[in-house]
C-alpha cells in the first residue's frame, strides 16, 4: 500500500479508511484559542462554563476542526498531489471537547471521481471523523478534496 502522505488520485479507494494521530487537548490552548477567535465564556471561563448548557469548560468547535486539519497535514494530506477544497458538504459537532480529551481522526473515502473538465485531477469525497479517548465522535466532516492525478 503506498503510504497516505505519497498518494496521488488514482490511489486512493472507495471505502477505504484511515485512523491516525493522538492530540492532547489542553485548557490552556482551549481559552487561548477561544479568547482570540470564539470567546463565549463556556470557552473562555472555567468558572462561567460550570453554570453553561455544557457543565464545564468545552473547546470551540473550530478550534476542534483546526486539530483535525493539523493532524490531516501531518499524516494524510500529501504535498505532491493535493490541491485544496472546494468545501465542506457536512459540519456536526456531537459532543464537546473537554481539557483532558485525546483526539485521533478517522477519514473515510466515500467517493472518488476524475473530473471531467480537468482530466489532470480528482475529486474525492472524504468523511472525517475526531473520535476521543472513549471512542465517541466529537466533530464529523463530509468534505471535497481535490488531489492530482498520477499520470
């Protein structure tokens, strides 16, 4: 099998499924970054958060979404033949993300298709999913990504 971060289009397979990665979420980097891009206070706010819907500190969403981008790059997007999204189809959020939690991401081929208009490339539609130290699902994606094309 050639390794993930080698792959062009052609390599990959419908149903295919990858696990990889391992993130501690820390409280200091859920109030750091909630402070500078989301700061509701059940972010923000140790002491607020107990008295929020979520009965605790929780990371932000996005912030949860930039780990997984993170762990993409480093174990599954490859340089030579990925050329960006054209977005996202799916966003859900099923369970917060709590200082502590370890995250590792499952992405899955759902769909692969050779574009018809720009023969040199692929469309692969690709099902993420942040899974916890418990094996729950924290944060599921259905995203397009555009790779190369070998030949």
């Amino acid at each position: 099998m050639i390794p993930y971060k080698e792959r062009f289009f052609e390599d990959y397979t419908v149903g295919e499924t990858a696990e990889f990665g391992d993130y501690l979420i820390t409280q200091e980097e859920i109030v750091s970054f909630a402070s500078a891009y989301d700061p509701q206070a059940f972010h923000t706010d140790p002491d607020a958060a107990k008295a929020s819907s979520f009965g605790g500190l929780a990371a932000s969403g996005w912030m949860t979404g930039a780990v997984v981008m993170r762990m993409m790059c480093d174990h599954f997007i490859p340089a030579a033949s990925a050329m960006g999204s054209p977005g996202l189809d799916q966003l859900r959020w099923p369970r917060p993300v709590r200082p502590g939690d370890r995250l590792r991401v499952r992405v899955t081929v759902l769909e692969a298709r050779r574009s018809q208009s720009k023969p040199d490339r692929g469309v692969l539609l690709l099902r993420q999913e942040a899974i916890n130290q418990d094996d729950k699902i924290v944060m599921l994606i259905e995203a397009r990504a555009m790779y190369r094309c070998r030949n």
